[in-house]
C-alpha cells in the first residue's frame, strides 16, 4: 500500500518559523504537493516539487529528496491566519492515472 | 465558474437514506476527484473522473457508493442507504488535465452527516 507519514500536530508561536516534514513509502512517484486547509475549508494549493532541492515562495518553502522519499514544509515569520493543518500529497501514477494520495496533515498550533 | 462549487454544503440524512452530491468543476477542467474526508484525517481517495470517463473507482469504499460524469463536467456522488460511518466532508477537485505542475483546486466540500 502507500505509506505517507507526518506529524499530527506542531506548536509553534508567532514570528517564529516551523518545519513540517513528511516522508513517503508509495508504489510511483510524480510529483509531491503541499497544501494548506482551514478548519472548515477546503485544502488550498501551497507548492509543488517534482525534481530534487528547494522551492521557495515568500515566507512558505518546501524541499524534496526523491532517494530518501522525504519532504518538509519550512513557514517562516509566522502569523496566526497560518494556523491551518499543512497536508502532504504525493501523485500516484499507477497506470496512466495520476491521482495525489494524500497524508493524515499536520495541525499547527499557536502558543501565545 | 471562477472555483469549484459543490452542493449542498451540508447535508443530514437519516440512515438507510439516499443522497446525492454535486460537484461543478472548474469549466474546461479535464480531470476531476472525489475524496472523503473524516475529521482530523487528510484526504482519501474515492474516484477519478478525465472527461466523462471513470478511470479510477478503486477507493469506492462499497457498491453503495456511485458517481458519474455523463457530460464530462458536473459530476454526482450518489449514497445509497446511508450509515453513519459515511458521516464525512465529501471534497471534489479538478485539474486541467493529468499530470503537469499545476495543483489540484477543491471546492469547499459537502458535510453529510447520516443520524
């Protein structure tokens, strides 16, 4: 089966940065996403790392190892409207479709 | 539309209930998912749709559970006879088309909640 791992939850505070990782065990490999969803809403698109190394985009950054099947989510200069729960999404192509298989998501908790 | 809308928002069903669910994607959107989720867990899988074809069904978790896509764009997930461990946000996604770098857009997903 696939086998996507993260933390259930962080704790964090404000102004701080928090790195979120997330490590998969799955049968195909096309690409891992990272979204962001609200309690209530729906999931939201964050990133997207198909190659090895670090994508950045203002304050959020995620980076991939495609040998070790690992993923982290980097927040920096954290605000409270980035309490959320961060999921972890690999694509899955087994034959011909490609569809995201999608980790428990990790809950990011404030102290204040 | 300018988002993915899915209807109704929330939904209680008495068991042994039948519902439907609808999702408008994204128009022109090729692809497009149906995933359960239960509070505090991620996403899981139920069914993709490219087009008007069902290419995918394998995380349908009985017969019970039905959808279609007739015309390639509105799609319907049908619950027949209703338990309560169906009780769940239903989320649709589209995409433009397989694979590429682009994410998936979800709608804001129907609560069911079977009593």
């Amino acid at each position: 089966g696939q086998n996507i791992d993260q933390p259930t939850e962080m704790t964090a505070t404000e102004g701080a940065i928090v790195q979120i990782n997330c490590t998969y065990q799955t049968s195909g490999f096309n690409g891992l996403f990272w979204y962001q969803q609200h309690a209530g809403e729906a999931p939201t698109f964050l990133s997207y790392n198909v190659l090895d190394g670090l994508e950045e985009k203002g304050r959020f950054s995620s980076f991939l190892s495609r040998s070790k099947g690992y993923s982290y989510l980097l927040l920096k200069e954290l605000q409270m409207k980035d309490s959320a729960s961060y999921l972890c999404a690999v694509r899955i192509p087994p034959g011909g479709s490609y569809i995201p298989t999608f980790g428990r998501g990790t809950s990011l908790i404030f102290h204040p | 539309g300018a988002g993915v809308s899915q209807s109704p928002r929330y939904k209680v069903a008495k068991r042994g209930q039948d519902v439907a669910l609808r999702c408008d994607p994204i128009s022109g959107h090729v692809s497009l998912f149906w995933y359960q989720q239960a509070l505090g867990q991620g996403p899981e899988f139920l069914t993709y749709f490219q087009n008007e074809a069902q290419l995918d069904k394998s995380g349908l978790p009985s017969d019970r559970f039905f959808a279609e896509r007739p015309e390639g764009s509105v799609s319907t997930l049908k619950i027949q006879r209703t338990q309560q461990e169906d009780s769940a946000v239903y989320l649709c996604a589209s995409s433009p088309r397989e694979g590429g770098t682009y994410g998936y857009t979800f709608g804001s997903g129907t609560r069911l909640t079977v009593v």
